[in-house]
C-alpha cells in the first residue's frame, strides 16, 4: 500500500497553483503510477462529450479511447457519480476489457468545485481483489484537494 501521507503531500507540492487539468490529470496518473507495484494502469478518463468518456493522461499499456457513460467500471463511476471498487473486472456486468490483464479495477469519479463530473481516474491491477475501501478513500481525498478547486 502506498504512503498517502507521502502521496498526498508530493501531489499537493507537485500541483500547486495550477489549474489547467490535463496538467494537474498527467502528474496525478504519474505519481499514483509509480506509488505502488499493485497498480498496473493509471489513468483518467476525461468527460468531453455529454455521456463520452475519451481516454486522458495516463500511465501503463494503451487503454480505450473512449467510453460511454452506459458501459463498463469507468461509465459506471461518471454515470452514478459514486466511486467504484471492483475486486473481480469478469464479474462486473459490462465491464469493458481494454486490457485483458486487468482483474480488478478501483475508479473514482473526478468533480470540478461546482460538482460536476469532469472525469473519472482509473486505476487497473493485475492482481484479483487488489483495492481496499483505504486505497478509495485515500484517492477520493487526494482528487478532492486537486480538482475541488478547479
């Protein structure tokens, strides 16, 4: 498991006083990346049509390029607003393969200040049951400091 302490703090450090979001989306995928050998994927999902997801910043093999808000873990997480822990990706009804190493995926809806969904951060695992409600609550907090000001 990561050091969120650590996370949250470079991630703060990192992203101080910007405000462009594919910016603030490329360090953020990066960082979390690099943080943890659980973490296969890492990326966002931004929303740039009404109900379309189109691939963003992100770290690991290619993923889908775009994504409906009625399909899969990522839709269900922009559609729903709520975040999205999956231990198990083949018994998520829908769910889309982009990578067919993935297992388990931990997706969190990503809010702008006013409380709109303006993406979603997608993170893959290799590994069965991968993500604990910690790792959800950790991001949820560390995308909260970031994007709730924007």
């Amino acid at each position: 498991m990561p050091d969120y302490k650590l996370l949250s703090k470079t991630i703060q450090s990192l992203t101080d006083g910007e405000d462009d979001a594919v910016a603030l989306m490329a360090t953020i995928a990066c960082e979390v990346h690099h943080s943890d050998p659980r973490f296969d994927w890492t990326g966002f999902y931004r929303v740039t049509a009404p109900q379309m997801l189109k691939i963003g910043p992100y770290q690991g093999g290619h993923g889908c390029l775009q994504i409906p808000f009625s399909r899969g873990v990522c839709g269900a997480a922009a559609r729903t607003g709520d975040v999205q822990l999956v231990a198990d990706v083949e018994a998520f009804e829908g769910h889309i393969a982009c990578a067919s190493s993935t297992r388990s995926e931990l997706v969190l809806p990503v809010f702008d200040r006013s409380g709109d969904v303006i993406a979603v951060f997608d993170i893959d695992s290799d590994q069965p049951d991968a993500f604990t409600q910690e790792d959800a609550d950790q991001m949820a907090a560390i995308l909260k400091a970031v994007f709730g000001q924007l």
